[in-house]
C-alpha cells in the first residue's frame, strides 16, 4: 500500500470536492430548467385547466351555475326592476334564500 503526502491527500480531496461541485451545479441548472418550464404561461394554464376537467368540478360549476341563475330568476320574475329601496332588498333577500335553496336540494 503506497502511502500519500499531505500535498496528494490534499489534492485528492480537492478533486473529489470539485467532482461533487459540478454535479451538484448541473442538478441546480435542470432543476432551474424545470422551474422555468413549469412557470411558462402556457404550461400554467395548462395545468390549470387539466385541474379543472374533473367530473366533480364540472358538477360543482354546473350546480353553482344553477343556483344563481335559479335566484337570480326568481328575484326578477316576482320584485322585477324597481326604484324602491324596500323591494330592492326584498329582491335580494329572496335571490339569496332561493339559491341557497336549490343548491342545498342539488346536492
């Protein structure tokens, strides 16, 4: 077994560091490459319609959908457009009582 000076431990252990420094560097530069593709735009909106194309979602949308419109409906077929502050808050107190109560009966 040959024995090292302190000169090639030293210079063994340096190479051995810059060795781990450059992989270390090229892990740093795909994972910055891999934000950067991931922060895009396009991949962002991407993703976040992907999020949205679930049947639950849908349902929840198609149910919330309804329930304004149901209350929304409501208010303007029974108060319709007036100037009167009262009927205007009657309006929407039954706006918000209907669509809570068909959102409640969808689910």
């Amino acid at each position: 077994m040959k024995i090292l000076t302190p000169t090639q431990k030293l210079n063994n252990a340096i190479a051995l560091l810059e060795k781990r420094q450059k992989t270390e560097f090229q892990d740093v530069k795909n994972q910055l490459d891999a934000l950067v593709e991931t922060v895009k735009p396009v991949n962002l909106l991407n993703s976040t319609l992907k999020d949205f194309n679930t049947p639950d979602t849908r349902s929840n949308i198609l149910t919330t959908v309804t329930s304004f419109a149901s209350g929304y409906i409501s208010r303007k077929f029974l108060i319709g457009d007036s100037s009167n502050l009262f009927k205007k808050v009657a309006g929407y107190a039954l706006q918000y009582a209907v669509t809570n109560f068909v959102s409640k009966k969808i689910n």
